[in-house]
C-alpha cells in the first residue's frame, strides 16, 4: 500500500496562515480572520465560538477545552487549562447518598464548572488583538440567522428524542419542535445563545479598553446572568437517562471561585521533536509515554502501513494506557508520578512486556512505589452487560432510552508571525443534559470521569479536574522554531489516532495530508472512560482499508479484530509552522465534514 492510494486532498501550503479543524465553517471563520488581519490567537477563538453553534453534538459554551500556545517563533509552549473542576458539593458522599456507584453519563449531577468560554475569552485577552465584540461577531451570526444542520447533529437528536421527550422537556421544546428533529443541512437557529452573547458584551457599555471589556464579560459570565442562570435550572431535579432522578450540585458560587490558569507543558524528546501535552489532569501524557517506551523497541525501519507497526502500537498502548488509569489524577491534589513514568529506565522494563508476535491479553498497568492505585478490570469487563443494555436501549426497545455518547471537536491555527494553538473543545453537548432555554445550550458532563472511590488519583472531590481524554498536541523541533499543532476527538482514542499519525510523520516520511488518510485503527483493551466505564480485553478496531493480508496477519497474532467502516478511526487535523518556508495545514476526511485552509 502506498500514500498515493489513499490521499483524499492535497497538503496546503501558504505564507500568510493556516486553519484548519473539524467544521467547514470553524476554518472559514478562523481563514477570515487571519486574512483581515487578526493573530492565530483571534482566529482559534473565532473559530471555538462558532464550533459552540455549529457542532452542539460535540462541545458547547459550558464545555471543557485544553489549549496548548505558542507565542512567536521564540516563545515557550504553554498550556492553557479550560477544564472546570468538581463543584463544592461533588462529594463522593453525596453522590453515594443518590445511589450511585458510577456517575451518570447525563443528566445534572455529572456537571463540572464549565471551563470553555472562560478559557477562550482569557486566551483572546492575553495573546489575541481584536475585540471581544468582534471574536464573537461570526458566532452571533449564526446563531441568531442560522447555520446548516451537520448529519451528525441530526443524528445525535433522533437518537436522544426518547430521553427529550420523557425527561427532558426544555431540550424537546427546543430540538423537537412540533415533534421533528432537525434535519441534515436544514436552517436551525439559536436565538437565545445569540441573546446569551449580546447580554454578555453588553457588560462591556462605556468602556473602551480591550482587555478591560474582555475582563467584563468574563466577570458577567462567572457572577452576573450565566451563573445565576446556571444556579436556579439546576436546582430542580432531571432523569439522567439511565433509571435516576437528580438535582444538580453545581452553583453560582462554583462559577465565580474558579477561572482558567496557565501552566507549563509536560513534554518528551523524540526523534529530533520535542512533544507538548497537557498534565495528568489529561491522558496527554499517556502518548509521551509511548514515545518513551517505543525507544526501546523496533520502531525504527518499520512499514507504518503494516501489520508489523499496527501489533506494535496496540500493544504499546495497552500498557500506557494502563499506566494512565492507575496513576493520574489532577496534580494539584494528588501526586503523580510523571518522571518515572516518562523514564528510560521505566520504559526499558516495560518493553520486555511486548511480545513483537503475539498480543496480549491481560491488563497490565506497571508499579512505582507509593503512587496510584489500580483499577477492579473484571469489573470494568463485566460492564460489557451494561454497555449491551445501553445500546439496546439507545435504539429504541426500550422507554426512557439514554443519550447516544457526545464526541468532541479540535482546531489547529497558525498565523504568519509564527503564533500557534492546538485545542480540543468538548463537553456541554446537546445529549449531556438538559437544554436551558435562558442561555441556549446545556451544561457538560466531564464529571463521569470521576472515580467513587477515595483512594484512587481520580477520586471525585470538591475543586478537583476530572482526569479528561482531552489532549491536544503541539510538537517542536530546530530548537523550537518549528511547530507542529494537530489533534482529534474520540475519547480514549484521541492519543491513539495521534500516536498513528506523529509516527508516520517521523517515521514513515508522510505529509500531514497523507499521514491523517492512512488507515487507523484503535484499541479498546483497556477501561473506557466513559460511563459505564467498560472493557473489551484484546479488542482492536481496525479500518478495513487495511486489506484482508494486514486484518488477518493481525488476527492471527491474537488480536480480536473487528473490521471498523473504511472511513471511521479518527478525526485529526493539523497545520505545521516551519522554521523556514511554508505554512502547512491538513484535515481529516472521515465523516465529511473536517476542513483545512490557507494562503
């Protein structure tokens, strides 16, 4: 199989900047920007507010984002946290005082405070030059004339209609209107988002300051409206989709407590890269990682379209991957033992687990004295039963049919005077809960994430991140100077798809183009980390543009392979700023809707 096979588009190229990100219209937005003139930082937040309207089915404004920033061609790689923590009164008490033993995929009790607005209006405040009125001018725009409803979105409605219409009266009323979900590039609009934001700049009346106005509405988000809003709906109990009936814990006081902070990136050298991620309040860690452990094995000379490179990654990841569900947590509470686990010491004994011939199928996270505590795998392997019912019931068979699972979105943007940003909105999806009609989008639902149980890193507790799969990446190289931004959705398989493709950058010699068309694959070995937090031991999707030779080879080393649609591993995207020469930008194909641009 060649790159030649495969490629959908070309690789653009450009000087003046590059967007491009997972809708058409968040990259036409951020490709408007960048053309009149605004910085990569105007656009990446032009580009997340329309996102907000756009894709409803994948992030929204009371969602979560991760942002990784490079400022200039000198400037260090930052991360800007916009992951909102446990509300005050998420105890792991209260929550087993509801009946719980997981928490819920939906409904108001799995709400954290919601981080992405804040993020991106402190993001435009800090690094970016136009106003707030004028970021949030295209968004407005949509919202209040309308926008062309994404198949997916669609999609996401009909499969929740059961829970609208039972539980959930203010999402019915407004994506069920006379009983009819939306359809598939019809006109929908969202005047009350719209209203939202022009209250929001409002704030900003007689004041000409930019950060000032910035600031102002930041300050009428935390403690004015929004957050009053948010106090009052959540203080009546919902269904959440699954047989319980809860309030909310979530408060306006939880809103004005918390804001977004800059924090360094954690990062590992490889291959003459050096790789950015977020912290272990992330599973950006778990793809360094991989890197640190592939060192010690074969990869170099590997055929990154082969079975050989498939087995490899899969099994490195089965490892990592387990690594991350026993180890990290948010490490402003709890202690996370990153430098071991990044180690060439660490991963030279963890390289002897791989067998080159044959997979495992045993969960195997590793052992640093002190540090984390494992998780029950039989349970999560029995879980199986309860994924079943879900997906029974989420086609219908059953009254009081849950949500189907929310994804996320990511936007890459780079600018001509060397400004980056990688960042993966999510959360706060129209399936997460309910609709509140005064602001026009819901609350998320990062909370699920939590663990119940108090002695592991990711334990619920008041003020805490929930350990997200959200995980942008921003790669350097020529000391810095070079910049490569790219990331996807898909929950636990965001850093697997990633891995795929920064290798096959490294080492298989593919542009960006061509490494976000090969073939994917993912593994869903370990426990998911969603709600029902299920495990499928050895089980391995992969696309089947593969080939019967590869889908087979894979087979017989043991893996259970499930042949995934041609199309269907991965949404990345990414843009590349060089030291020298052109921009560079690529976007993912799959689900017809991920888009590039440039010039």
């Amino acid at each position: 199989m060649s790159a030649s096979s495969f490629t959908t588009r070309p690789e653009l190229l450009g000087s003046l900047g590059m967007a491009a990100s997972t809708h058409w219209l968040a990259t036409g937005t951020a490709m408007s920007v960048l053309e009149r003139g605004g910085n990569a930082f105007d656009a990446a937040v032009a580009a997340a507010l329309v996102l907000h309207v756009v894709e409803p089915h994948n992030n929204g404004p009371a969602g979560d984002v991760p942002i990784l920033v490079r400022t200039g061609r000198e400037g260090p790689v930052e991360v800007l946290c916009g992951q909102g923590p446990a509300p005050a009164g998420a105890t792991i008490a209260h929550y087993r005082s509801e009946g719980l033993d997981l928490i819920p995929r939906s409904g108001l009790l799995a709400a954290v405070v919601p981080g992405a607005v804040p993020a991106w209006l402190t993001l435009l405040r800090d690094h970016g030059s136009w106003s707030v009125a004028d970021v949030a001018a295209p968004a407005i725009g949509y919202a209040r004339t309308g926008w062309p409803v994404a198949t997916a979105t669609a999609t996401a409605v009909n499969g929740s209609r059961l829970l609208f219409e039972q539980l959930w009266p203010t999402s019915a009323a407004y994506w069920l209107p006379a009983g009819r979900a939306p359809r598939p590039t019809e006109r929908w609009q969202n005047p009350a988002l719209a209203d939202t934001w022009d209250r929001l700049l409002a704030a900003t009346a007689g004041e000409t300051g930019r950060e000032a106005q910035i600031d102002l509405v930041l300050r009428c988000w935390r403690e004015g409206f929004v957050a009053a809003t948010v106090d009052r709906f959540v203080r009546n109990p919902v269904g959440d989709g699954v047989g319980h009936t809860h309030a909310g814990v979530l408060r306006a006081e939880d809103l004005a407590a918390w804001q977004p902070a800059y924090e360094p990136s954690v990062s590992h050298d490889y291959a003459g890269w050096t790789v950015h991620k977020c912290g272990p309040w992330s599973q950006g860690p778990v793809l360094l990682q991989s890197l640190a452990l592939l060192e010690q094995l074969p990869i170099d000379g590997i055929d990154v379209l082969s079975a050989d490179f498939v087995h490899l990654v899969a099994e490195v990841m089965k490892l990592t991957y387990a690594d991350r569900d026993t180890f990290y947590g948010d490490p402003t509470r709890v202690a996370v033992p990153l430098d071991v686990l990044l180690s060439a010491a660490y991963n030279r004994q963890r390289a002897t687990l791989v067998d080159l011939t044959r997979s495992s199928t045993e969960y195997r996270p590793g052992v640093v004295a002190g540090f984390g505590h494992p998780l029950d795998y039989a349970a999560a392997v029995a879980r199986q039963d309860v994924a079943r019912e879900w997906a029974r019931r989420v086609s219908g068979e059953a009254a009081g049919s849950g949500p189907p699972r929310g994804d996320t979105c990511h936007l890459d943007v780079a600018d001509r005077w060397g400004n980056v940003v990688s960042a993966t909105p999510s959360g706060g999806w129209l399936q997460s809960s309910p609709h509140i009609p005064e602001l026009g989008f819901p609350l998320g639902s990062r909370a699920q994430m939590f663990w119940l149980d108090e002695d592991h890193p990711s334990a619920l507790a008041p003020g805490k991140r929930p350990r997200t799969t959200l995980t942008p990446s921003l790669a350097t190289a020529d000391e810095g100077r070079t910049a490569l931004a790219f990331g996807t959705p898909g929950g636990d398989g965001q850093d697997q798809w990633q891995l795929q493709f920064f290798l096959r950058v490294v080492h298989g010699g593919l542009n960006l183009q061509q490494a976000i068309d090969a073939p994917a694959f993912r593994s869903s070995h370990w426990p998911d980390s969603f709600w029902p937090r299920q495990a499928y031991p050895n089980r391995l999707l992969v696309e089947g543009r593969f080939g019967a030779e590869v889908l087979g080879e894979l087979t017989a080393r043991g893996h259970r392979v499930t042949e995934a649609d041609p199309w269907s591993e991965g949404s990345i995207s990414a843009v590349l700023s060089p030291a020298e020469g052109f921009l560079r930008a690529a976007a993912n194909p799959r689900g017809m809707q991920g888009y590039a641009a440039g010039r």
